[in-house]
C-alpha cells in the first residue's frame, strides 16, 4: 500500500510541476505595410496571406492609414477572421498592431502629429501572464543616413555627404524618433516593475549602433563611419535586447537589411530614395526586456531574399535566413519574425 501511496504521489507531483512550468512558443512579427498594401497590386490581400503563414502570435504594423474612412486594423481583423483567424486590435493611425490573445488595454504612446511619427501599446492577456506590446512608426524625417550617403534626409536631394559625427548626431537628434522612444521606455518602467513580458515593434527609420561598427564602417556606404545612432543606443542603456542582434552579433556576416526590398510587383524606381549608393538598412526591429520566463529560440527575415542596391536588384549572398509565404509581397520592406519559447511558472 505504501509503495502504490509513494507512486501517486510522485506521478502527482511530476504532473503538478509539468503544469506548472508549462512552455508554449510566442512569436513577435514586425511588418511595414507600405501604405496598407495599396501600392501593389493585390497588396492587402498579400497582407493577410503573410500574416497567416508567418504564424505570429502578435504582429506591429508600420504605415497604417485608414484610406477612406475605414479603420485598417478593425479591417484586416474581419479578413483574418473569415479566413478562419481570430486576432484583436484597436483603433490606430500610423502603426498599429494585432494580437491572437485579448487585449485588455489599449494606449496612446505617442500621438501622431504632422507626420512626426507614433506609438501605441497593448496590454495582453495571455493565459494569464500579461504582455506590454509597444509598436511605432518613427519619424522618417532628418533621416540622417541619407546625409551620410549624400542624399538629403529630409528632401532626399543630392547633396554634398555629411561626415562629422558631431553634425550626424545633431541632425539625427531633430527628428521626433527619440521623443516617441523615449515615451515608450518611460511607460514600460510600469509593465517591467510588474513582471510583464516587454516587446517593441516597429519601423525606426533609423540604424542601429550594433549596426555601424568599426567591423562595417568601410562597407554599405558607411562612408568609413562609426556612428552611436540615438534610438538604439537609448534601448541598450535601458536594458533592453534587439533579437536579430542577439542571436546574430555580426552586422557582417548577418547584416539583416530590412529595406529597400526589391518588388517585382512595382517599376523599380519605387523601391529608390538615393539611386547611387548601397542604401540597404537594417531598419525594422524587435526589442524585448530580459525575462527568466522567456528565451529568444529564432529571429529570421520575413521577406524575399532580393533587395535593391545601387538601383539594381541584387540577391542577397549574406548568411541572414529569409522566409516568406508565397505569392505576392506586399511591401518594400521585409519583416522580422521572432520566435521565443515562454516558460510559466
């Protein structure tokens, strides 16, 4: 009796921990939309199929414009759904974002005005563990990379290169990019103090630090430069990790380009903003808080593997991994898909 009294309660406590330290995969697609879809042909409907196979449990979405009086998100809400998906949303201008689990709040971050960039965030439920989800567009504007491969960042005219790092930072600094980063770090101080799983998606229209190194500043028109670019720089101060990076440290070997992308579905000259340099950035990203209960497990680029340099379309021969569903691409930039492995305790 003793022996059968031990057993169960061994099952019993082998049960209860497997519960208790259930795993489950999340995972964070980010994905400028390039106008809802309506600069390709056939663009929202591939909005949809990409969003499908990618599987993303949660999805930030860059250039939301609500063309028309409609609302974008409630839209593409009602498409998942008759395709048998079921998402939630809010309303939003600019960015927004869609989620598999419910959400229980909804936030401006940082207001859309005069074209200056924005910044939501949702608060989610999911199976009891709550997730801040922070997704923005940021300024496009004093896009200073361009000045450094002699493009105008705010006009994009030809112009002499810009090449001193103090003038780089100062022109870099009168966007609103650091502002909205700003809001989105100083509200999530809340969901971090109360243990919830941080992520931030979104289109930066900025590089990244971790980007242009002593390692690349002789290649991509880097114009031999090593640059502390502000917006990323301002995330790694508040402890906070970029997921390419993270798994993939070399901006060399894994240099992550998220735009220009090359569309065959579109004249060429639509994918061009500096027609004579190597304008290929990384520029979509996924940023997430240091958690015991959550482990980075995948990071690849949701999107075609051809990209545009110098005004031609070029494969890319870097060791990044590229995934898309087939069919159409929506966009001109490509996604990031991230994969973690939570743990609840």
């Amino acid at each position: 009796m003793k022996q059968i009294l031990s057993f169960l309660l061994i099952c019993s406590s082998f049960f209860s921990c497997s519960k208790n330290n259930a795993s489950q995969e999340l995972k964070v697609l980010q994905f400028n939309i390039w106008q809802e879809g309506t600069v390709v042909p056939g663009g929202y409907e591939a909005i949809i199929s990409q969003i499908i196979q990618s599987d993303a449990d949660f999805v930030t979405l860059s250039e939301v414009r609500n063309y028309n009086n409609t609302r974008f998100c409630d839209r593409i809400i009602e498409s998942l759904k008759d395709s048998g998906y079921t998402y939630y949303s809010f309303y939003s201008y600019d960015s927004g974002l869609i989620s598999r689990y419910p959400i229980i709040d909804s936030t401006v971050v940082f207001p859309p005005q005069n074209d200056e960039g924005s910044a939501y965030r949702a608060l989610i439920d999911m199976n009891g563990q709550e997730i801040a989800l922070y997704t923005c567009h940021l300024d496009y504007r004093h896009c200073t990379y361009y000045d450094i491969y002699g493009y105008s960042g705010v006009t994009w005219e030809k112009r002499e290169p810009l090449l001193d790092l103090d003038s780089i930072l100062t022109d870099n600094r009168l966007s609103k990019r650091d502002d909205a980063m700003a809001a989105i770090i100083k509200m999530a101080e809340e969901d971090r103090a109360k243990n919830r799983l941080v992520f931030i998606g979104g289109d930066y229209n900025e590089p990244s630090h971790l980007d242009w190194t002593e390692e690349t500043k002789d290649l991509y028109s880097h114009q031999g430069l090593v640059i502390p670019w502000t917006v990323s720089s301002m995330l790694e101060k508040a402890n906070y990790i970029d997921a390419y990076r993270e798994l993939y440290p070399s901006a060399v070997t894994h240099p992550g380009f998220t735009f220009p992308s090359a569309n065959p579905y579109v004249d060429l000259s639509q994918l061009l903003w500096a027609e004579e340099s190597d304008e290929r950035e990384r520029v979509d990203f996924i940023h997430y808080t240091p958690n015991s209960q959550l482990k980075l497990q995948e990071v690849i680029i949701w999107g075609p593997q051809e990209s545009i340099h110098t005004s031609q379309v070029v494969i890319e021969k870097s060791l990044d991994t590229f995934r898309k569903a087939p069919g159409i691409w929506p966009t001109d930039h490509k996604g990031v898909l991230a994969t973690f492995i939570y743990t609840q305790k």
